[in-house]
C-alpha cells in the first residue's frame, strides 16, 4: 500500500467518520428537543427588541429622542453598565457606572443610593450588548418601577452629538 | 535500535491516550450545562452576533449533541479519525470565535462550559485555554493518522518492531 493510498483511505475514513458523527448528533438534538417539557423553538426570530419586553407586556426600550429628552429636563439617571475602563473612555455625561460584570461591589455605593421612583436609563455599547437589558431586570426585581434600556445607547448617543463627558475632556 | 523503537512508540502511545482523553474530558464536560438549559444557551449564541437569527436555536440545540457525541467517540476510543478531526476543527472555529469577538470588544459571555450569559466572560486567558486545546487537537489527529498508518505496515508486515497498542 502506497503512502498516498493510506493518506486517501484516512481521509475517506475521516470523512465518513465525520458526518456519522454530526448526523448522529442532528437526531440526537432534534430528539431530546421533540420530548422534553423545556423544549425551545427550532427557529425563532431573535432581536433585541423582542428580549426587551418583559413578561407583563411592558416594554423597556426606550427611542433615542425621549431619553434625550429625559436627560435634557435633568429627570432621569442614567447608568452606564460597561465595564470602568469603557466608562472613563467616555460615558454620557452624568452617568454613573454600574459594571453589570462586577455588579455585587457597587451595591451599597450605586444602587443603594438611587431612588427607585426615579426613572432610570441603562445602556451599554453596540446593537445586541446584553449588559444594559441584564442590569435593568436586576434593578426591576429590585423594586426600580421606571427603568428603561437605551439599546446601543453609548454608540447612538455619540453619533447624535449629545453630551458626553470623555478621558480627554 | 527496536529499543530505541519501543520507547518511542511508548511516547506517541502515551501522547494519544493522554489527548484522547483530555479533549473527551472537555468536549463531554462542555456539553453538559448547554444541554441542560437550551434556552441559556440559545442566549449565548445569539449574543456572539454571527449567526443569522433563524440559526440561533438550530446551532444552540445541535453544538451541545456534537460535542457530547465526538467526546464519547474520543473516550470510548472509537471513530478516532472523524472524531479528532471534528475536535480540530470545531476547537479552530471557537478559537476563531473569540478572537473575533476580542477583536470586535464585545463584552460577551463565553458559553464555552456554562451555558448560562452573566458567568465565563471572554478574556484572554480564554483565548489561551482554546489555543491549548486546539493544539491538543491537532496533535491527537496526527496521531491517529500515524497509528493507522503503523497497523497498515504491521498488517502487511512491513513492520516488525515495537506494537503500538
């Protein structure tokens, strides 16, 4: 047997090893999935504004325009939920930082002086950061009636000129 | 010289077992909390921001079975050809995964062995993690190749020094 003969077997043998392999594992999935009672849709269509409604109905995104508009008459906190290196980058002006990563060490000095009357703007940076929608559940177990997410607040609030405080100013 | 032989394949012989049985650990071990909890998973997927929505739930429900199914082949020592070098090749796209995502500065949770979005965020000592073990990977599909190719010359009595067992 010839060395390039063994090589062309192995590669058969890889290759049919291989979809046996996933095929077994598509049934396998497909299978477990069919039967248990905590099964999750084969497809379903995920965007973030769709995991920003919570299970009685209410929506926590908030447009661009209102928390504008919330920031301008000065009657809303906003909590910046990226981590204090991105914080002190840049932030929109006034936030106060509430790393969600390290949310247990800024209890007692972020939330425990907040209002939970007070309407409350969580964001974090780009489309799907899960940060400013996972803080915002925290704080609505919490007890915080007004919270809202400003999906990609960060990167929307730059791009539209508004006030922000960065390292360099 | 078959002495010389004889440790030689002890070595190699050592080096299968030992990746063989690492990358199970970790493949089986993985899939473990992703099976469990589909819908944590599915969350993870999602939020590397790769896939088109509609694969979301295809990939979270079918990558735990896959790894599950290719580490029961690299424990039980079988299917070793296709098995390692799905290993290789799903440990490359992770790898490529996470460096993408490093490279993009999306604060992420990893998914790699908890299902669940708030534990495991990416770091750079993640990326090293999955450069070992792609590594391991590869070293064991090289290995499969040359013990199959030493039983072809064994059988056909081409080699008539120390048994790779």
């Amino acid at each position: 047997m010839t060395v390039s003969s063994r090589t062309g077997q192995h590669l058969t043998d890889t290759v049919r090893q291989t979809i046996f392999i996933i095929l077994i594992s598509v049934a396998l999935g497909a299978a477990v999935n069919l039967i248990r009672p905590d099964s999750i849709p084969f497809v379903e269509t995920w965007s973030m504004a769709d995991k920003l409604v919570t299970e009685d109905g209410e929506t926590l995104a908030i447009p661009l325009e209102d928390a504008a508009a919330l920031f301008a008459d000065n009657a809303a906190v906003f909590l910046d939920a990226r981590t204090p290196a991105e914080y002190a980058q840049g932030h929109i002006q006034g936030a106060v930082n509430l790393p969600w990563h390290e949310v247990d060490n800024y209890f007692e000095t972020v939330i425990m002086t907040l209002d939970p009357e007070t309407t409350t703007i969580t964001y974090c940076d780009g489309e799907a950061c899960p940060l400013s929608h996972d803080l915002a559940m925290l704080l609505k177990d919490l007890g915080f009636t007004r919270v809202k997410v400003l999906v990609n607040g960060w990167s929307l609030w730059k791009e539209h000129n508004l006030p922000v405080t960065t390292s360099s100013s | 010289m078959p002495q010389q032989k004889l440790s030689h394949d002890i070595i190699l012989t050592i080096g299968y077992h030992f990746t063989r049985l690492v990358m199970a650990g970790v493949f089986i071990y993985a899939s473990i909390d992703k099976i469990i909890h589909p819908d944590l998973f599915s969350e993870a997927v999602y939020n590397y921001q790769v896939l088109p929505g509609y694969l979301v739930n295809l990939t979270a429900l079918i990558l735990p079975w896959l790894e599950l199914t290719l580490g029961t082949c690299l424990l039980i020592n079988r299917w070793m050809a296709g098995a390692s070098a799905l290993a290789a090749m799903l440990m490359a796209l992770f790898l490529g995964m996470i460096l993408f995502n490093l490279a993009r500065g999306l604060d992420i949770s990893c998914g790699c062995f908890s299902a669940a979005p708030d534990e495991d965020p990416i770091t750079l000592l993640t990326l090293a993690r999955d450069i070992l073990f792609l590594i391991f990977s590869l070293g064991l599909a090289g290995l499969v190749y040359i013990r199959k190719a030493r039983d072809v010359m064994e059988i056909l009595g081409e080699n008539q020094g120390g048994r790779w067992e």
